[in-house]
DNA sequence: CATAAAGTCTGTAACCGTTACAGAGTCAAG
DNA sequence: CTTGACTCTGTAACGGTTACAGACTTTATG
C-alpha cells in the first residue's frame, strides 16, 4: 500500500512516517517503479506500536531500541522491562518537578491582593530568587 | 559590565544573554567603542527576572510579557494574575496527563512476567491500541 | 613592548519531534 | 486530455538553549 494508506490505518501523518524511515525508527519500504514507498502490514504493525509508545511518553531512542529488542523474540525480557522502569522513573520525577512548581506558584500567587502593577507581590517575587 | 561578569551574577549563560537579547526578552544594550555589549544592573534585574520564572516554566512569550508589564507600573495586577493563572492551569493539566501515562505504564509493566521478549506483554500491550 | 591568554563579537548549526511548504512528478477518474 | 488527488525530495519552521568557528579586543605576564 502506498503512503496515505498505511497514514489512515495506522494514525500517524504522512510527514510523520516519512520523518520515521528518515531517522532509523520504521523500516525503509520497498519502492514502486516510480518511487512511491510500498508499505506492508509489518510497517503498520510498527508505526501503531510507534505511536502508541510516543503517546506513553517514550522518546524515539527508547522506541527504536524496543523495536530492534522486539525483533529479537529468544531475548529475555529483561531490557525491555528496564527501558520501562527507567521511563516510570523519570515520568514520576516530571511529576514531582510540576508539583513543586505549582506548589511556588500557587504560593507566589496568593500573596497577591489585586491591587496596581507597582505592588505586585507576584513580579516582585518572580524578580527575586 | 560586560557579558562575562552580567552572565555571573545573573546566573544566565553568556550565550543565553545574547539569545534573549536577540529574541527580543532582554532590552538591548549600549555598545562600547569595541563593539562590546555593556549591561546595568537593570539587565542583571531583568536577567534574573527571566531565569526564575524560566525555573516556574514560564514560556518565553509569558515572560515577555511579563517584563512588559512590570514596566507600566500604575496598570491593574489583573493581567498578570490571568498570565500566573493560565500557567498554573497548565502545570495542572500537565501533571494530570503524566499521571495517566504513570498510570497506564504501571499496568502495562506489572503484566510482564519476565520470560522471553516472544511472549513480552509490554511490547505486545504497546503494539495495540 | 611583545606575546600569550582570556574575553567578546557574529553567524551558523545542533539538539528533539513534528509539521509545513515549494516545486516536481505520477496516477486515476471524468 | 485535463483535472484533481496523491506522492516525491529537500528545506525550514517551531521553542529554548547550547556549541562551534573564525575574527577581534582586552588584560596579564614575561
């Protein structure tokens, strides 16, 4: 199938996917005699399992090690489970880092009672640090 | 002063202080005969000014605005309450989303039995969607 | 005073992941 | 045969920062 095809069935844009081949994450595709990229099941396969692994928050660089570990069907688990924990790790420490940020902003903006700019608790602790 | 010493005791990087010069954050500054950029400590205020709020994630374009609020010092604090409100919002929404994919990689994780990458539940659960 | 070292300048490109565009070529239906 | 939909390549944009090259200036040391 060609390019718009394999777009519709597996959810990611045209620009996408070329942008995928072009970085080493889904496998270049066989080409027609006029050069359109000829795309298979296996490469809808990947790009589903791409996209659903961009929506978990998983870079590209853990996306194509899963996939070359996934090729690979006599490993042990062990890499994959690792690339997630270490991914779980660093979701909760985003989350940790939000939290304390709105945490200070919550603070900084309570402390303002609406009055004129020239007051403004919140520029004046957004100044200081 | 120059760069070296604004960029010491702003905490800023020497080529970030150019960067928000030439993006527009940073007024512009005099020039010595040599052509060497000479910062007052208004810039050092400014220079912190946008390093903290960079540290609450303030955006860019926030902070530009910001700073031009600070300037016209007889206006209400309204706009920027709305500005620290939105950007709370988001922090928000942030977390929320984070916790979710936390949530759905726990899940994933913990149905990983640890065999072979052959029978993987956490690439075969990211492969469908 | 000469030279070395440190500092600064500009312009450009890299990083990540994606999207958008221009300009050219190809394919299918009317 | 023409129109429109599709695809190709190559390049640049987004945001925010950092890094580099190559040229220049200033300061410190001999």
């Amino acid at each position: 199938m060609k390019i718009g095809e394999a777009s519709r069935l597996s959810g990611c844009h045209i620009e996408t996917i070329r942008h995928y081949e072009r970085v080493g994450i889904l496998s270049p595709t066989a080409r027609s005699e006029s050069g359109y990229r000829c795309y298979t099941d296996h490469h809808i396969q990947q790009l589903r399992f791409i996209l659903h692994a961009r929506e978990l928050g998983f870079s590209l660089d853990d996306i194509r090690e899963l996939l070359s570990l996934k090729e690979q069907s006599d490993l042990s688990c062990e890499a994959v489970d690792s690339i997630t924990e270490k991914h779980l790790h660093g979701i909760h420490n985003r989350i940790r880092h939000l939290e304390s940020l709105a945490g200070e902003l919550r603070r900084i903006s309570a402390s303002c009672s609406g009055g004129h700019i020239a007051e403004c608790r919140i520029l004046e602790a957004l100044g200081k640090h």
